[in-house]
C-alpha cells in the first residue's frame, strides 16, 4: 500500500487518506484503530480523523527534504525486515524516483553476521547501495561479525550497485559522483541508521540543495 492511495477501514468503510507510507505502517495503524474503537466507540470518526492527520514519528520515514527531483528520507531502520518495508515502502509511494540506499551498522543486531544474508536481500529496489563499516567493530567477536564488504559483494549479486564506505564522510564523498551518474532521473535517498550516521544527514541535505539550486 502507499500513502495518498487509500485503505478501507472495516469498521466504518471510509477510505482513509493516511500520510504514512508503507504496509507494515497500515498494519500498525489498523491494529490501533481497532484498540482505539474498543476504548470509544463513540469517537470513531475522531479516531479516523487522527489517523488521517497523524504526520508520523520522528526518524521514521522522516521527509528531511523534498522538491520535484530529489527527496532525503531518514529512517530508524537497523535489521533486514525494517530496511525491506521501508524500502519497499519508498518505492511504491514514489515510484518515479530512483532510489539510493544508505544503512550504517550500528545496533548489536546488525554487527551480527545472524543475517549477513538476509542483509543482502533487504535492499531490493534500490539502484545504488552504500554501506559504512561496522560502527564499532569491537560490539561483537570477530567469527560472529557482519562482514561490510561481502554484504556489498552480495548486494551487488542481489542486482544493486553497491557501495563500501570505511567511514560516514567516504559516503558523502562517493554520492556527488553517483548523483552525477544520475542526473536526469528523480532521485530518493533513503539513510537508514538507529544512531547519528556520523552526522551525514544535513550534510546529504545540503548537497542535494545545492545540486537543485544549481539545476
């Protein structure tokens, strides 16, 4: 499902118009309507009207910039199930954007090498891949730790270019040339981290307003 489509709501049959993209988003909401409808009856149109309304949570598919070519979206992702929706969640709200997908291992769940091959398979959809080394190498034993530059190997076989960056700022140096290479499609960028992603996120903000201004 993607936001602006519609959703029927069971309990009442309106078409909700919810701002929030994404079927695992739908899923919550719905499950919390019906809550809500358990609580106060009575107030189900209010109900419906919050959730139409409801602009969503902070880092969670949080809209950093938009204009006609480019969108910078942030989002709390950190494990294959989480970076699968949410991808898939951008792709089918903005489907005339081209979409780049950032991920810095950041939790004890993505240090692990538990999903090394799940990993590889969560970024379907995206044109371009970039992925920084673990955050903090020393969170888990070597034998048991994600490796970053197989995981880009495998993104690459799963049909994404994909992109190592030793560090936050080696992205940031690598993505003018990918936006180069991408000049005349719409562009997504898609920054998926649980923590500070080495402070990119404006910086990512003010190239891709430079790159507009400049157009």
């Amino acid at each position: 499902m993607k936001a602006g489509k519609g959703l029927t709501e069971s309990i009442s049959g309106r078409q909700l118009h919810p701002s929030l993209m994404g079927a695992h988003n739908y899923r919550n909401a719905e499950a919390a309507i019906h809550v809500a409808k358990d609580i106060a009856p009575d107030k189900i149109q209010e109900i419906l009207a919050a959730f139409e309304s409801f602009p969503g949570v902070r880092r969670r598919q949080d809209i950093l910039y938009k204009s006609e070519n480019f969108l910078v979206i942030e989002d709390f992702a950190h494990h294959p199930v989480a970076i699968e929706e949410t991808v898939r969640a951008v792709r089918s709200a903005y489907p005339d954007f081209a979409l780049v997908s950032m991920f810095e291992p950041r939790s004890a769940t993505s240090h692990s090498n538990t999903f090394q091959k799940d990993f590889a398979r969560s970024f379907k959809g995206s044109k371009h891949v970039f992925v920084a080394e673990l955050f903090n190498r020393n969170k888990v034993e070597k034998k048991k730790r994600l490796d970053v530059k197989k995981l880009v190997a495998d993104i690459e076989k799963a049909g994404s270019k994909g992109h190592y960056a030793k560090t936050p700022d080696e992205i940031l140096k690598k993505l003018p040339g990918v936006l180069k290479k991408m000049e005349n499609k719409k562009t997504a960028i898609l920054v998926m981290s649980n923590g500070a992603f080495g402070g990119i996120y404006n910086k990512i903000v003010e190239l891709v307003r430079e790159k507009d201004e400049s157009n």
